[in-house]
C-alpha cells in the first residue's frame, strides 16, 4: 500500500491548462441552465488538482466543457481554456474554445485525456478491445505499421496491470475494474501531458477503487503527467491531490493545497464537507448533513450560493456575489476562497485554524480520519 | 442455452404452430370445404380413393376418428411431403405446383429485401448523422412511401414504366415463349423481368428501414461510447459506421421477422399484378379455384420459409454481436 | 405494409417516464406538426365517412349503358367505370368501411396486445415466458397468406369478422413493445414500492404502469389500424372480400380486372390508391410525431435547422456561442460574428 505525497507544487511551475473564467450554460435563451459561473482554475505541470464537489455542482460538466466534449444542449458561452503545449515556447499556447474542429480533434488525446465516468458503457461493444485502442494510434499516429500498434496496445494494457492476451477479448468479457484499466490505458495511448479523470472509481466495490487508485497514482509517478481528478468523495483526494478546487453550484468556492484545505478550511461549504467524514480512529461524533438543498441552476442568486445554507451568512453574503481571492488570514499564497467572512473580519473559529506549517507528512491523515 | 439455440427452439416451435393453425382453420370455419373440392376435382379429373382419403386428413371430414388421431395422421401425410393434388393444376400435386413457382419468390422477395435493407440503413445512418441537411427531407418522403399499398404502386409503375414508357416488360417473369433453362439468355431475360417488380418492392419497403435506423442511430450517438470515440480523435467516418451504426443496426434484426412479413404479404400482390410466376401468383389463383388445399400448402412453405429467413437474419446477427457469440 | 421500427428503438432503450406524463402527452396535440396533420388528414376522412353516403351524386351500384368509361366531366366528377358507374360516388362511399374496419380491428388488437404484453413484461416466470413466445410466434407467422386462407373459407362473412381476424394477427408487435416497456417500468422504484405496500397486481398495472406506457400503447394503436386497413384494402382487391357496400379495394379489383390501365382509365384506378395512401400517410405522420414525443432526442426542438446543420457537422465538439463580447485582450483575433466564434485564436505573447 503506497501512499503518495506528490511534489508540492511550488511556485513558479508553469501552467499547462489555464482556465479563466469558463462560463457553461444547458440550452439557450430563457431556460438555459448555467452549470458553470466564472470557473478559475489553473492546472500546473506534474500537478494532481481534485476538484470536489456535490452531485450537480458542476465538476463534470467545467471538464466537459473545457475540452468541449459536452453533449447537447451543453454550451460553452464564455472564458478561455488555455494550454501550453511545450513551455518553453510560448507561441504553442492555443485556447481550446477558439480552436478548429481539427485542432480540436489534433490536440484532444494526444495532448488532454479523459477518463471518462463510469466505463461501463464507455467501451464500443462490438470491436474488441485492441481495436480500440489501435484506433486511436491509428488517428494520431497515420505512419505507424499495424504490428507497431498493436504492440503498442499490448504496452498499454500492461502498463495497467492486463495481460496482452486480453486484447482480443471484447468489453463484454471484462469485469467492471479491468474495464476501468482499459480507459485509463486508452487515455495513457498518445502519453498525453493531461489527463482528466471523471469519478473513475465510483462505480466499483472498494477493493477495486483502492487497486485503480493505486495504479493511477504509479502511473502518474513514472510517466508524469498531470492529473485532473474529479469526484464528490474528498477522502479520495486525500491520498492524491496536490491541490483541491472545491465547486459550489457552478462556482468554485476555494482552491488550495491539499494539506492545507483539510486542516484549515477557509470556506464554510468545505469546512462542512469535512465534517461530514466520520473518523475510523479517534472520538465518536454526531453526524450532520448540510441542511438545505443547492440552488436552480435556472436562476442562480445574485449572492453567494450557499449563504442560505451557510450558519456563518451575514447580510451582505445574500446581495452580493464573494469573489475567488486569497484570504487575509493567509500571509503566503497559494489558496483562494470566495467568501465574504474574510473581508468582513467575520470569520468564526472553524475557519480560523492556523496554517499548516511543516507538520511531517500524514499528520493530515491521521486527523482528518482518511479511510484506512 | 446459446442465442442461436434459443432461436432454433423458438423457430420450431413455431413451424409446429404453423402446421396447428393449418389444421384447425378449415375445421374451425363454416360450410364443407371437401365437398367443394370434390366438385371441383370431379370435373377436371377422376377423384381416386387415395385423393379423397388424403383430403378427408387434411380436412377433417366423413371421418371418425378423434381429433387427435385426426391431427396425428395430417402430421403423418405431412411428413411425407402430401400436401394434397392441386386442382388449379390438376393431376400435379401441391408440392410440385409450389416447388416450381417458389424459386421465382425467393429470388425476387429474396434480392428485394436485401437492397432495400442495405440501402435503407445507409440513408438512415447518414440522415441521422448529418442532420439538417437535404436527408432530413427522407423522412417525410419515407412516411409517404411507407403509406402508399404495395400493389398501387405496382399498378403504376406497370402503367408509367412498362406500358407508357415501355422501359421495362409489364408482365411476366420471362419473354414469353422461352424455356426455362438456365441459359444465360433465359436468365437475363428472368433478371430483366424481374427489376420492375423488384424496384417496386424495394421502394416501398426501403422506408421502413430508413426511419428505423435513423431513429436507432439517434438513439445510439448519446451513447457513451460514442462520445469517447470522438474525445479520442478517431476519424467521423469511423466513429459513424463503427462504433454508431454497428451497434444502432443490431436492434433492427429484432424487427427483421416482422419486417420480412409484410415484404412477403405484399410481394404476394406485386406477383399478381405482374403476373410473375412465383407462389403469390399459386396462392391467387388457388383463391379463384376455391383449391384449399394449394392455399394451405402456400401457406404452409410460406412459413417456412419465413423462418429460414429469419434463420439466416439470425445467423448474421450472431456474426454482428460479438455478446451474441458467446452466452451462458 | 409499414414496419414501424421506431418502435424496436423503444425496445431496446425503453424511455421510463415518471409518472407526471400524463399533461406533457396532450400537449402533444399542440406542439407537433406532425400529429397536427397527421389529425387533420384523419378528421377530414372521419367527415367523408359521415357525409360521403350523403353528398353522392349517383348510386354507386346503379349501371349505365351510355357512360361507359368516361373521363372525369361535369356529369361524373372523377369519371365512370366499364360498367357506367360513378367512380366519384363509389369513391365517397368507400370512407366509412375502411375507417369502420380499421378502427374496430385496431381496438382489439390493441386490447389484446395490452393484456398479453403487459401481462409478458409483468409476470415474471413461465407465465411470462409463455406469453412472450406466443407473441413472438404471432409476429413470425405471415399475416396475408392466411388471411387469404381464412377469407376464401368463408366468403360470407360479416365485416366484423374480418375485424377480428386482421386484430388477431395483427396484435403481436404492439403485444412485444408493451412487454419490453413494462419489464422496464416494472423495475422501477415507484412500482416496487406499490408491490411493497400490498396493492394487488392488477392495480398496479391499471394505475401505475399503464398511464405511463400511453403514448406506446397510442403508437402500437396507429400502428395496427394502419396495418389493418391495408391488409383489408389488400384483401378486397384479391376480390376475397364478399362486399355489399363498395370500398377502395374493390374497386381496384374491378379496375384491375377490367384492365383499366391497358384502356388508360386513370381515374379509376388513381383515386382509390390515393384515398388509402393518404389515410395511412396521415396515420404514419400521426405515430412519427408520437415516436418524437416517446424519444425526445428524435426531436430537433428548440435549435434551428441552420444550428443542428452546423452542429451535426461538429459532432462531439461543444459550440462556443459568447454572450458578451470578448474583453479585449491585446492579442486575440477571434471574430464573434453575431453569436458564432468562426476563426481560431492564437495569444502570442
């Protein structure tokens, strides 16, 4: 059982996916459901963000949009999505939402992957699953011979912990994990610098989510590319992230390092999310939810989303929307929260806890009671 | 048991329902069928004993035996290939009149089908891809076509093609006067007669499958699969054919015995209006000679052959669908 | 001779509605241009139906030795046959059997399929199974060939006989869609609840299940009448039918008969094809509108046939349509020209 404390992200390593103010909508006109608001988030060479968040609150749906793979009537109706191909030379810079189709289709894969949700269906049932994947090299890769890919997808599988005699097999065949490890393998096909990984492992039984976690995080340590990894379970994240974005109906509402979140949360929705862990070791606690219910989508406030929720609200968190800024609290950088307790000098004890300093690493865990 | 051996199960079982229901309908309507057949056959020919005892199996009649003896005996006269003397070609008997003409349907219903599942599901599958443009106007005009009866289509496209324009023969299923040997003229001359029929089959049955696979297709692109195969760069092409259309066609095969029905009943009618020598012609004129027994033996091999039919459908479904392969 | 395979889409990826279906289904009847005119076509021949027999100008059976096979004129409307009869008046005559027919065989079929589909898809077992073969075999076995059969039997028979028959054999598809439809609804949580709290299995299948499968049940209704007047126009034009009022099949048996085509009487033999093909278009319009609403996605609502143009063209690529101008950023040459982004952008630093 390897755990991983990734290389902390210092300042100064240059952004690969730069997102700013990615604004996605369902439908048009009227009706239109606004999933995403104003979404910031940065992704850092070699860096694991996890981007937590309730169901509904729009983590798939920023991914989604960010590589435009979002279904119908998805929209993407503002912001930029910038990636850096090769830092050294700026001009490889493009924004996806300006892209041509065939950039699009160039760059999708070979440079930003996905994992999609729940890989049941995710695989086409009636080609076998080398078929599969030496289409893609086929795609990207026109000059390679046949036998090249194929042995390039027996690489592949391997890498993911498959027998190469499983390449004939079809999706059918496979259990729920091992067709997690196709994905993962087929995202990992053209040695991608992203990969975005949507709740990978909900859909299997513990065991299985360890194993797939594991091998993520392996993979990640040899071939290092950054990691993109959503879900709604912040335990997870625990063991992964360098950094986690924790989104709020359509918003995000705090970014910082890992360590940092769970042991000084600055925003009254994450403070309540950790709660909501129950601790294997230390003291029996009572359990509360959230109260309440997260806003339509349809009309979202004109304040604060959560402030009706939030036991901490004061007036001006209703009229008024916080925007994503470092808290005063904080002397060095690094973390964002969109709240208004900090202005305000409002902020309760539960939010109040003292920056982590240089506690050895697994102190966190140990605290937050991550599952063991 | 495997997919194909539930099949197999189900197509016999349904043959045996076939030869039931043959059984049981003349006993079931009202009035004397034998009588009438004898009449009949009396004056076209002398009536043997053994005519009149393979007619009283077939029809229940004068005898005294149960029901179920009655049955066991007509599977008896079945099995050894008696379906009765056809008295619309009398002395021939009824098998005979029907293995000749039936080569005739399969090879135009056969052709038909085939075209116009093809063809179908190829306009379906691009009309679902790229919506919006001219192919969105197929399915109005399916709709049209789907509605218009199969023999009114026959009889003008007698009347505009064969007898107006003159382009293709108006009847028939070969130049009248030619033998029926498999020379390659008396098979040109066939194939020539045949693509006037064949065309107004496949223009009116075409529909079905083209709604059918568009309606599939649409269905099927919200797949996941879908989705990951453009995220992955693979070319439109492929990802319409391949991982879109492969899987959209397999439900079409369900809806392939209904379909293959229908092309059937309305080939019959294109038979008669083109006075083309196959079964539905048989059947028609059975009707108009009151010969009961040729009408239950057409509809008998009618059957059967729907079920090879199906058969086959089934056997190219098990190649299509790799989960239909292999089953618990 | 249609094949409603719309319907293998339902059975294959059944859509289960909640049970609030009922009010989005009569709106159907505003919405969709297709039930519209599908409904029109179908009032107008349910109006014919009633005043046809009235508003004839001529007996239909009444012979004529001087207006033989006449083109249509002032006197005769759409012309007259070999016989001297007014092709306009046997036409007009004809609306009321056919609807009479295909509606009665498209109710009991419809009522047979309900039971034995919902009954397949509800009770689990060899009930089920049994159910589901005996559809299964209805639907392999060729339905005109044994009409034909059964018809020349009995050349007398009332017209409800014939209902009876077409129903019969015509009740398997509807039968086989109900049955994947309600295996689908059957698993869901609102009707396991129901089993749970003791309802009996015959209120469960009346009031949860069967409201929710309306807009199939309507489908496989249309389905079958379009079926069933076909099949009897069919079989009248084989001249099996024993008819003591006209209809359109038999008179194109008689058109047929009397080589109408080869004497070039188009109007004979051209009205009675149109008036069956134009009921069974406005049928067939009538279940494509129903299939849309059955499966949403079917339906391009909503998004101009330009947008779906171009969106179709981009597959799997979400559009970018920018509500507000870009803030200018110094380097972007990206041109929003009125709500599409249509050039690429570079920032150069």
């Amino acid at each position: 059982m390897s755990a991983i404390t990734g290389p902390a992200v210092a300042a100064g390593m240059e952004p690969v996916l730069d997102i700013q103010g990615l604004c996605v909508d369902y439908g048009r006109g009227r009706n239109a459901t606004h999933a995403v608001i104003d979404a910031d988030l940065t992704l850092h060479r070699g860096e694991v963000i996890g981007l937590a968040g309730e169901s509904g609150s729009g983590k798939s749906t920023l991914a989604y949009g960010a590589t435009r793979l979002l279904r119908q009537p998805g929209i993407v109706t503002d912001g930029s999505v910038l990636f850096t191909r090769d830092v050294s030379r700026p001009d490889t810079e493009i924004d996806l939402l300006d892209a041509t189709p065939a950039e699009l289709r160039t760059l999708r894969w070979r440079d930003v992957a996905l994992v999609f949700q729940a890989a049941m269906n995710s695989l086409n049932p009636v080609l076998s699953v080398q078929s599969q994947l030496t289409d893609t090299l086929a795609a990207h890769r026109p000059h390679t011979t046949k036998r090249e890919r194929i042995e390039r997808a027996a690489e592949l599988l391997e890498l993911v912990g498959i027998s190469r005699d499983r390449l004939k097999s079809f999706p059918h065949e496979l259990s729920g994990g091992m067709k997690q490890r196709v994905m993962i393998a087929l995202a990992l096909a053209l040695d991608p610098q992203v990969v975005i990984m949507d709740e990978p492992t909900t859909a299997l039984d513990v065991v299985t989510q360890r194993q797939i976690m594991e091998q993520i995080i392996s993979l990640r340590d040899r071939l290092g590319f950054s990691v993109l990894f959503i879900t709604h379970d912040l335990s997870l994240l625990l063991e992964m992230a360098d950094t986690i974005a924790i989104m709020y109906a359509g918003r995000i509402v705090e970014t910082a390092p890992a360590r940092r979140l769970f042991r000084a949360p600055r925003h009254p929705y994450t403070a309540a999310l950790l709660e909501s862990f129950p601790s294997l070791h230390g003291d029996r606690k009572v359990m509360t939810g959230i109260p309440g219910s997260p806003p339509d989508m349809r009309k979202p406030p004109k304040g604060c989303a959560f402030a009706d929720r939030c036991k901490y609200a004061l007036p001006r968190c209703t009229d008024e929307q916080p925007p994503l800024a470092s808290p005063a609290i904080e002397s060095g950088g690094g973390r964002q929260v969109a709240c208004w307790l900090h202005e305000e000098n409002a902020l309760p004890d539960a939010l109040s806890a003292p920056e982590p300093g240089t506690e050895p690493a697994g102190t966190a865990r140990e605290s937050f009671g991550g599952p063991r | 048991m495997t997919y194909m051996a539930r099949r197999i199960a189900f197509y016999i079982v349904t043959a045996w329902a076939a030869v039931t229901i043959n059984f049981f309908i003349p006993r079931l309507m009202p009035g004397n069928p034998v009588q009438i057949i004898m009449s009949r056959l009396s004056a076209v020919g002398p009536v043997t004993p053994s005519m009149q005892r393979a007619l009283e199996i077939q029809f229940g009649v004068n005898t005294n035996t149960s029901l179920l003896n009655q049955y066991f005996q007509y599977w008896g006269q079945l099995v050894h290939g008696n379906l009765g003397t056809s008295i619309t070609d009398y002395p021939a008997s009824v098998a005979s009149v029907i293995a000749q003409a039936l080569p005739w349907t399969i090879g135009l219903v056969g052709a038909s089908v085939i075209i116009s599942f093809v063809v179908g599901t190829i306009i379906g599958t691009l009309s679902a891809w790229r919506r919006g443009s001219f192919l969105d106007g197929a399915l109005p005009v399916s709709a049209f076509l789907q509605a218009l009866p199969y023999f009114w289509v026959a009889l003008l496209a007698i009347e505009v093609f064969g007898v107006t324009l003159g382009w293709f023969p108006d009847s028939g299923g070969y130049a009248q006067g030619m033998t029926t040997a498999l020379t390659p003229a008396f098979i040109g001359s066939a194939s020539y007669h045949a693509l006037l029929p064949a065309a107004t089959i496949v223009v009116t049955s075409m529909a079905g499958w083209m709604v059918g696979q568009r309606n599939l297709m649409i269905t099927t692109l919200d797949q996941d699969y879908v989705l990951v195969a453009q995220a992955k760069g693979v070319s439109q092409r492929r990802v319409m054919w391949m991982y879109a259309a492969r899987n959209a066609i397999l439900p079409q095969f369900a809806s392939f015995a209904v379909a293959l029905g229908l092309v059937v009943s309305g080939s019959l009618l294109v038979e008669l209006v083109f006075s083309y020598p196959g079964i539905g012609d048989v059947l028609l004129n059975a009707v108009s000679n009151d010969d009961y027994s040729t009408m239950q033996g057409v509809f008998l091999v009618i059957t059967l052959a729907v079920l090879a039919a199906n058969f086959l459908a089934d056997l190219v479904y098990v190649v299509l669908d790799p989960r239909a392969r292999q089953e618990a | 001779m249609t094949v409603n395979t719309a319907l293998s889409a339902v059975e294959t990826d059944p859509i289960v509605r909640r049970p609030a279906g009922g009010r989005r289904f009569w709106s159907l009847f505003t919405r969709s241009k297709w039930v519209t005119a599908g409904l029109a076509i179908f009032a107008v021949y349910v109006l014919f139906a009633i005043i046809g027999p009235i508003i004839k100008p001529y007996d239909p059976s009444a012979l004529s030795y001087t207006a033989i096979l006449q083109p249509p004129s002032a006197h005769h409307l759409l012309g007259t046959t070999q016989t001297g009869q007014d092709v306009l008046s046997q036409l007009l005559v004809g609306f009321g059997p056919t609807l009479e027919i295909g509606f009665l065989a498209g109710v009991i079929a419809t009522a047979m399929s309900i039971i034995i589909g919902v009954g397949a898809g509800y009770f689990a077992g060899s009930a089920g199974e049994g159910l589901s073969l005996l559809s299964n075999i209805f639907l392999v076995i060729p339905q005109l060939p044994l009409l034909v059969v059964i018809s020349s039997l009995d050349a007398h028979a009332g017209s409800w006989v014939y209902a009876i028959a077409l129903a019969v054999l015509g009740w398997a598809w509807g039968a086989r869609v109900l049955r994947a439809q309600t295996i689908a609804l059957a698993g869901q949580d609102f009707v396991l609840a129901a089993k749970a709290s003791g309802e009996s299995a015959w209120r469960i299948i009346l009031f949860e299940i069967l409201p929710n499968e309306l807009p199939v049940v309507a489908t496989s209704f249309v389905f079958t009448v379009v079926g069933a007047i076909g099949s009897y126009v069919a079989l009248c034009f084989l001249g099996l039918v024993n008819i003591n009022s006209w209809n359109w099949g038999t008179m194109l048996f008689y058109a047929q008969s009397n080589q109408a085509m080869s004497d070039g009487a188009w109007w004979w033999y051209v009205p009675p094809g149109i008036a069956v093909a134009l009921i069974l278009l406005g049928l067939v319009m009538l279940n494509f509108g129903l299939d849309e609403f059955i499966n949403p996605r079917l339906r391009a609502a909503g998004i101009t046939r330009k947008e779906l143009k171009t969106a179709s063209k981009q597959q799997g690529i979400t559009p970018v349509i920018r509500n507000r101008p870009r803030a200018p950023s110094g380097v972007s040459s990206a041109i929003t020209v009125g709500d599409e982004v249509t050039s690429t952008a570079r920032r150069h630093k």
